[in-house]
C-alpha cells in the first residue's frame, strides 16, 4: 500500500517485512532514493520502529532532530553495514578489528573517531560516533544496496514513550518522514 503525504512524497507498506527475506527490488529501491535525496525514513528495527537518514547528510540529519524536537547535545546512533564500510571512514585499531570482526553484526556499539573532518553533525562530545552493525532482514536488504551510513534512532518525540501502535506510529510520522516502511503485526 502507497500512502502520500501532503508533499507528495511516498510512503510505503510491507506485509510481513522482518520474517520475508527478498524485499522487491523496486522497494529497497524506494528507500536508497529517499536516502540519497536527503529523506528521512521510518524503518522497523529489531525491536521498534527506527527514524534514519544519511549519516553523511547534515541537513538530513537536522530534519531528523527538528522531527523528534530533540536537543542538539543528544547524537544519535550510526548503522552501517559492515565492518569494511566503516573502517573507510572511521579509524579502527587492529584490536579494536580484531574484536568487531567476532561481534559484528550484532547488537554491540563501538564508539569510533572519524578519519576525515566532515563528520561534526555526528559525532558526540567527545569527538567519536557510536557506530553498529545491524543485521535485521530490513538493514541487510538496505546495505545490501545502499554502502552508506544510517543515522538509526527510536521513533517517537524527545522525552516521550515510544508508541508500539502502527496506526499511530502513521499518524505521527505522515508529515514529518518521507518514506514510511511498516511491517504488518
């Protein structure tokens, strides 16, 4: 099911998303254009819905803050899809490789400094990002097509509880994201 919002951008719905391993290619096709136009998506993560951008797009990065009215001190998470991508862009030690080539993917988060100046909109107060590498079906889907980086936070507004209802979950996101992803209960 397509929905519109009121700048005509799509929003999407997949039955079964988590437990159905072949995304149609026009589909992760969807999401990697909305990232590299500077979108905002809403995705189901693990656990709950996830709002994410590209982690290398400022502005997309800002919209994520202003839609969440979260305070600019709070850095958000970075998903990437493997251990190679983010060793192009992050200094990795040879311990610090050693040990997340074992535990990634994985639910562990590994705070890392960028190689490059560019990576400000990010990084925390102390200079580094917190960095994992997921392998939900969605995300591996995602960086199956996509070798960028993806700003990974929970969706719903600073300081107030996540909802679990999909039917607000829409009503909360319609006009603030621009590609909505669910999966069907």
């Amino acid at each position: 099911m397509i929905f519109r919002n009121n700048k005509g951008l799509a929003f999407k719905q997949y039955e079964d998303l988590l437990n159905y391993s072949d995304l149609y290619s026009e589909s992760i096709e969807d999401v990697v254009q909305t990232l590299r136009n500077s979108g905002v998506l809403l995705y189901p993560t693990d656990t709950i819905y996830g709002l994410g951008c590209d982690a290398s797009d400022a502005a997309a990065v800002e919209r994520i803050y202003d839609c969440k009215e979260r305070p600019a001190e709070k850095s958000f998470l970075v998903l990437a899809g493997s251990l190679e991508v983010v060793a192009k862009q992050f200094q990795i030690s040879e311990e610090e490789n050693r040990v997340l080539s074992k535990i990634w993917p994985g639910p562990f988060t590994c705070l890392l400094t960028p190689i490059t100046q560019g990576w400000e909109h990010i990084t925390g107060p102390t200079g580094k990002v917190a960095i994992r590498c997921a392998n939900t079906p969605f995300l591996s889907n995602l960086f199956q097509n996509w070798d960028g980086l993806l700003i990974s936070t929970s969706a719903n507004l600073s300081g107030q509880d996540y909802q679990h209802d999909n039917s607000i979950q829409k009503e909360l996101w319609k006009d603030k994201a621009d590609l909505l992803v669910f999966q069907e209960p």
